[in-house]
C-alpha cells in the first residue's frame, strides 16, 4: 500500500519487541492509529525523540486493514511543547488529556475536533502560567470531549423531576429579563450529580439516590456563568473539587476505563501551593 504522510500528535509510545515502538497517534483524517516504528530503539536511530508523548510533527506510515497496526516510517518534528517537559505539573496534565484521547474508539470522519481539541490544549498549557490555572484547562477538556462523545451531561434541569435548577445563563431564553446571562440557582441545598441518569438532581430528588454526587449551587453557578464567557468569578477549591469529581466520574462511565494517568494527578491543594513559575 502507499505511504501516507498526517499531521498528527504522539499520545504514547512504548517499546514494543527487541528493537521496535508501538506507539498511537492521533491525526485529523484517520483518527487515532497504532503502529510500529522498527528499528527506532536504536541509539543512532534518527527521529527517535519525535515520538516523544504529545510530540507534534509530520507522520510517515504506511496503512494496513482497519484496526491492524500501521507501519511506521518516520515522523518530522514539529515546534515541540517544550514547556511540557519542563513543567512536571504540565507534564502530567498533559498525559492524562493524551491518554483520555488515546481511550476513545476515534473514527475517521469525526476525528478532526479531537484533534484540534487536544491541539489547542497543548497550546494553552504550555501558555498555563501559576499552576492553579490546570484544573480550569482539564475541567474545559473533558467537557468539551464529553460533548464530542454526545454523553454532555445536563446541568440545567433536575433528571429526575426535570425541574429548572438555573435561571439566567447562556441558555435563558426571552424569561431571563433583567438577568442579562448571569445564572442563578433556582433551588438552595445540596443537588446531586448522578451519572447514571446523566447530570444533575435537585435537593428534592438528590437524597432518594445514594450514589449520587454532592453538587452545591455555587457550583452549578460558576460552571454556568465560566461556560458562558464569564471568568469574573474565581471557583473556590471546594467548588472546583466537585465538578472535577462529577465530571470526570461521568467520563469514565462512558468511556468504560479509567485513565491509569489519573492517579498521578496533583490534588488542589497541592497545585495551590506549588510554586507559580
Ligand atoms: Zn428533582
């Protein structure tokens, strides 16, 4: 078969037999692909760092039947994401977003949005700053992988009852008068978040299901408001705790495996305190 040349970005790479790496890939017209590169553990190997995870460059490979392993014959490097490696919180950051892409079955035709997704979040997170700033990226992430998968959860309406939690918001329609897209929570208390029935329950019907998450209005607000443009408000440690277990819980539902990259992750408290280099 021809050799095709992608665009594309290294999401892992490991040493496969005596000499080789396996090594998977994403690219905008393929999807996410897994091949052999031969010969590339060899210390004169050329091009051996452009495999490096969340490398970006210009690969060379040769397809086979769908779902075998490519053969892969080369990658040039593009502009690597430097400050990835020179960051160790960025770093992992990183890998967990890669491996999230590296778990989804990526199909030909609907593989361009991931790939532009995980290329804009390379680019921000090397652009990250004080290291407090990852948590708002990965929240931004799996949302939006979430939407592209089509299991966005519902953050509006209580699934249970189905009544309005928020009032106001990028959603509002003509009712919202005064409130000029800034959400409110229509109900006080603690709502839950329940995956298996996709989003959010009022403080009514969160107690009757045990497993659910605890959600607090705050939180629905800020995520309301944050997705909306918003950025005004900063969500308190406690907030942002809630979403990222909610939202993340919610994507290794659906995906049916949980990142290994996950447990590597800092906690908060531990990004607050990190230095702000
Ligand atoms: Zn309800």
């Amino acid at each position: 078969m021809n050799l095709v040349s992608s665009d594309c970005i290294i999401l892992r790479a490991q040493d496969y037999a005596e000499r080789d790496k396996l090594v998977s890939f994403l690219t905008p017209g393929a999807g996410r692909l897994k091949g052999i590169v031969k010969g590339s553990r060899k210390l004169t190997s050329r091009g051996v760092g452009s495999f490096e995870p969340f490398s970006r460059g210009l690969i060379h490979y040769i397809p086979r039947s769908p779902g075998a392993l490519v053969t892969i014959r080369k990658c040039d490097p593009r502009p690597p994401y430097l400050y990835l490696r020179q960051d160790y919180n960025c770093f992992l950051y990183a890998g967990y977003m890669a491996e999230l892409v590296d778990l989804c079955a990526i199909e030909n035709e609907e593989a361009a949005p991931y790939f532009n997704l995980l290329a804009d979040t390379l680019d921000a997170l090397c652009e990250a700053g004080p290291a407090r700033r990852l948590p708002l990226l990965r929240l931004r992430f799996e949302l939006r992988q979430l939407d592209l998968l089509g299991y966005a959860p519902d953050w509006r309406n209580c699934r249970q009852c189905g009544s309005a939690l928020l009032r106001g918001g990028i959603d509002a329609g003509e009712e919202s008068g005064g409130h000029h897209g800034i959400a409110a929570a229509v109900f006080d208390g603690a709502h839950g978040f329940d995956v298996n029935l996709g989003g959010v329950l009022c403080p009514n019907c969160a107690p009757a299901r045990r497993r659910s998450l605890p959600i607090a209005p705050e939180a629905l607000v800020f995520l309301e408001n944050w997705r909306g443009g918003g950025n005004a408000v900063r969500p308190t440690r406690s907030i942002l705790q809630q979403l990222e277990d909610a939202v993340t819980e919610h994507l290794i539902h659906h995906m049916e495996r949980k990142p290994r990259s996950l447990a590597l992750l800092p906690t908060l408290e531990e990004l607050e305190e990190a230095p702000s280099s």
